[in-house]
C-alpha cells in the first residue's frame, strides 16, 4: 500500500495517470461506493464460516485500487511492477485492475456535469437534440496471432494491415470530442457492417435530422438512413474525366476531409492511452472481454483537450 505523500504525488502529476485530480476525486466520489457494494455483495453471496467482515483487512484501499488501473491502462505497465510499486501481492492488482474496469466502462462519457452518454442511442440523442455533427471512424488495435485451432482464428485477420487486429468504432463531435467507442470486433470486419451490427442504421433512420460524417468504408449507409451519413463523392468518371470535373471532385473531397480529420484527432486523444497502442498480452479478446474493451477507452478528463 502506498502511503499518503506518495499516494498524492501520483494524483498531482497528471503525466502518471493521464488525468486530473479533479476528474480522480470525482471517480472516486462515484465509483468507490458502487464498488464497496458489488463487494459485499460478493462476499454475500458465497457459503461462509464466519461473518462478513471478519479476517484480514484490505491494504489496497479503493482509491489505490483505481490509481494502479489508470497507471496500467495509461502506460500498459505490468501487474508485477505495480504490485512493487503498490507494495501487495501480484494477485491483488490483477483482482483490482479486473474490477475497476468494468465500473470505468459502465460510467460511460461525461460531456458536461449534466450530461452522461453510455449508449450509441444516446449519443444520437444528443447529436440530434443539440442540431451537432457527428464523424465516425473505425480503428484498429494489433494482438497477437490466436492459438492454433482456434475456431474464429482467420477472423482476426485485418484486410486493411494484413495483421492481426481487433477493431472498434468511434463517434466524436464537430470538434474531435470522443462521445462514444463500441466494443471491440475482430479485425476482419468491415467498418459498414461492424456499424450495422451497432444498430447505428436503425437508430437514424427512427431518429432525429442529422448528419454523421463518414469515410469512403461507410458508403452505402447514406441511402439506407435517408442521407444522415455523408460520405466522400463517388468518383463518376473512372477514365478521361474532364478538368472541370477533376476540379470539383478534388475540392468536394477535401471539404469532406478538413471537416472528417477531427475524429481521427480524437482518436489520436484515445491512444495516448497506451493500453491502445500495444498488443495485448493474453491474445484476442475473448466474448466476455470484449464486452469491456470500451473501458479502455472512455475513461478521459474532459478537459485534456
């Protein structure tokens, strides 16, 4: 257990967690009571020879609970190193990183005190409500190559890098501001159908006027969400095409980039996360994980930017 001045010099340098003290104490104030609950509850929940309570004490308090699991998802530090680092048991860390994270992901985005997104629905909601301009983009995180003779093993395979890779949607505003990331899916998946899988045609087509920026990957969804996503001008001449209109084309298509390069500036944001940018150590992510892949990416100071 670290103890109190090192406990503050960890929280005061944001260098070290990638976000601001007053962001941790605010995830403390409201994760640290959820998590004493769910444990509990656990405890609860399971045959005992004595009660609750009783036994040794915990040395990992929450709040060193939460500082160990942004440490690891900001600089991808090993389990061992903050165990030392902590002073416990390899375990502890790995028991703590592993409970923390899901409460990160179920928290979901915090655009301002008032407003929290967790859903894609709700994060067109606000799109809509608000009359803002959302961008879509997918991205790509390298993992290691899956055991042999697991089933779904080609599907990992990226067609885009030829590696192998987990991908996930992200939908920023008008200003590059991060409000959603999806789950993460294997590589091999095309950003259309990853975004059909999402429900993201159903959820414009039945929901307010709007307009989401998208890349050459996501063409086709304009006609299926009655011109909600806006994608890059087809090219109608494939040979010979007249000046005046490699002209036009040219300006169109750089219009369309200048405003659309603002989701790959927040994704960019989400990658200084260095959980992000490295392989993970246990291979592909399995169902149960994937489901959580979205807390590596959502935990962000708001303003960081």
């Amino acid at each position: 257990m670290v103890g109190n001045a090192s406990r503050a010099a960890i929280i005061s340098d944001r260098r070290i967690t990638g976000l601001s003290a007053e962001v941790i104490a605010e995830l403390v104030a409201e994760l640290g009571p959820l998590w004493h609950e769910r444990h509990q509850a656990r405890l609860a929940s399971r045959p005992r020879k004595r009660a609750v309570g009783a036994g040794a004490k915990h040395r990992l308090v929450f709040v060193d609970r939460l500082l160990a699991t942004l440490v690891h998802l900001r600089h991808a530090t090993t389990h061992d190193v903050l165990a030392c680092w902590f002073g416990v048991d390899r375990s502890t860390i790995t028991r703590a990183i592993a409970e923390v994270r899901p409460l990160l992901a179920e928290r979901g985005c915090t655009i301002s005190p008032e407003v929290r997104l967790r859903t894609l629905a709700e994060v067109i909601d606000h799109l809509g409500t608000d009359g803002k301009t959302g961008i879509i983009d997918g991205t790509e995180i390298r993992v290691r190559r899956p055991a042999a003779g697991r089933k779904d093993r080609d599907k990992f395979i990226s067609g885009k890098n030829k590696q192998n890779a987990v991908k996930t949607m992200v939908v920023t505003d008008g200003d590059g501001r991060v409000l959603f990331c999806s789950p993460a899916r294997p590589g091999s998946c095309a950003d259309i159908t990853h975004a059909r899988q999402l429900g993201l045609v159903r959820l414009l087509a039945d929901g307010p006027a709007m307009e989401i920026l998208a890349d050459a990957g996501y063409q086709g969804l304009g006609a299926q969400t009655g011109g909600r996503v806006i994608t890059p001008p087809h090219r109608k001449f494939k040979k010979n095409a007249p000046d005046w209109y490699e002209e036009m084309y040219e300006r169109q298509r750089m219009e369309h980039s200048s405003m659309r390069i603002r989701v790959e500036h927040g994704i960019a944001h989400l990658k200084n996360w260095r959980a992000l940018t490295s392989k993970f150590r246990d291979g592909p992510p399995t169902p149960s994980v994937a489901r959580h892949e979205t807390s590596r990416l959502e935990v962000h100071d708001p303003n960081s930017r």
